[in-house]
C-alpha cells in the first residue's frame, strides 16, 4: 500500500487517534469506578439516592 509522499503524516495522525481515543476510554473507566465508590460510601453512610426513595417511599407518602 503506497500512501505517498504524506505517509508519514497519515500514520502519525492516525496512531495520535488511537491514543487519545484509547486514553479517553481509560480516563471514563477510571472514573467510573471512582464515582462507584464514591457512591458506595455514600450509600454506607445512609445517604440514599433520591430514585430509589421515590420508588421505594411511593405508598409511603404522607399527605398534608
């Protein structure tokens, strides 16, 4: 395969592609399981998310 004269931009461009798009998944797998923990210890501490009182409270509402 000839790329001509600009083969060496094509391909550098291409592998800095790669790079960041590899890096960026990394960076979003990394946070994920950061704000999972985060959320864990929140959940420990008795702090629950507003969904899941909303679901979970729903025959339980009180009525002024």
């Amino acid at each position: 395969m000839d790329l001509g004269p600009h083969a060496g931009f094509i391909v550098t461009a291409y592998a800095v592609a790669i790079v960041i798009v590899a890096g960026l998944i990394v960076w979003v797998m990394l946070d994920r399981r950061h704000l999972s923990r985060a959320v864990d210890e929140l959940e420990a501490k008795g702090i629950t998310r507003r969904s899941e009182r909303a679901r979970g409270d729903a025959t339980s509402v009180e009525k002024p």
